[in-house]
C-alpha cells in the first residue's frame, strides 16, 4: 500500500485516451459508422462505408503509431498471439457482429447516438460474451488459444527488414484499393 501511494500515477494517457476516443465515436458517428443500416449495408457488400472508414483508420493509425516509434516518442510492446487466438476472437467477434449488427466500437457510438438496440442488445451481448469468455478461459488459455503461437512478432521484424518497408507499400495499396471503391461507386 505504501508503495502504491509513493508512485504519483500520471494521469496524462488517460485524458489522452478520452479525448482520442470521443473523437473516434465523433468520426464514426459522422461517417456513418454507428448506423445499423450502414453496417448491415457492409455485411450484405452493398455499402462500403464501414470499410472505407476502417481502413483510412488503418492507414492513419499505422502511420501515425510508427512515425511516433521513430522519433523517439513511444514504444511498442505487442501482444503475443497465435492462430487459435484469432480463430476463437473471429468466431466471437463475428458472431455478435452478425447477431446485433455492431461491433464493439459501433456499439459505443450506436449508444452515444442513443439507439436502444445498442444499448440494450449490445451491452448485454457484450456482458455475457465477456462473462461466457471469462468462464472457459482457464481450460482453453493452454490449449486451443496456444495453436499456431507465433509470438509478439511483428510483420517487419518477421520479415528482418524496417518498418517502412511494409508500411508504405501496405498504406499504398490500401490508398489505391480506397481510390478504386471510390471510382467505381461503391
């Protein structure tokens, strides 16, 4: 207890990550994102809103986090992951996505907006999805959530090559693919 009351814990990330966050829901909620009919318009592949909006998000964020890394200005720890874990996660996250309609940031924002059907199924979905997780967790941590380990790897360090080398092509041809959606009207 003493220890804990010697560290002055900064408070500084925490405002940050608010104010990064209200202005997340802001763009999702402008976009469109928060919408049921414009997800449910992105599942059926007749609008590619949501996809526009998360890969610019892609492009944004990845250069943004690695031009950070550079300068000196943060540093990166990744998680450790493995095929098993991004099974499980799809098979969760894809099941409630298709079931409601809104995924874990769409729900946040779908509720700010004040749409009841985030609200009460979202919530709720979220609470027993996370509950139902927490159960069986300790008897798949070490087995089906281990196949496929690959590690804290990164696609750079994977590749033994720096980060600009994937990021740039990767954000190009992500830049391109959004140019295309744009041209052909999707």
């Amino acid at each position: 207890m003493k220890e804990y009351n010697k560290v002055k814990k900064d408070k500084k990330p925490l405002i940050a990550g608010l104010i990064f966050g209200i202005i997340f829901g802001f763009l999702l909620q402008k976009g469109g994102a928060t919408k049921y009919d414009v997800i449910i318009g992105q599942l059926l592949l007749e609008d590619f809103t949501v996809l526009k909006i998360m890969l610019s998000a892609v492009v944004v964020g990845m250069t943004g986090i690695y031009f950070m890394k550079s300068m000196g200005w943060v540093e990166l720890y990744p998680k450790p992951g493995s095929a098993g874990m991004n099974i499980i996660g799809g098979l969760i996250f894809g099941a409630g996505f298709a079931i409601l309609g809104y995924c874990p940031g769409t729900i946040a924002g779908a509720v700010g907006n004040g749409y009841l059907d985030a609200a009460v199924g979202g919530l709720i979905g979220i609470i027993i999805g996370a509950g139902l997780y927490a159960a069986v967790f300790s008897e798949i941590k070490d087995g089906i959530l281990k196949k496929g380990d690959f590690g804290n790897i990164t696609l750079p360090e994977l590749l033994k090559v720096n980060h600009w080398v994937v990021i740039i092509p990767l954000c190009a041809a992500i830049v391109l693919f959004l140019y295309w959606l744009e041209t052909a009207g999707l």
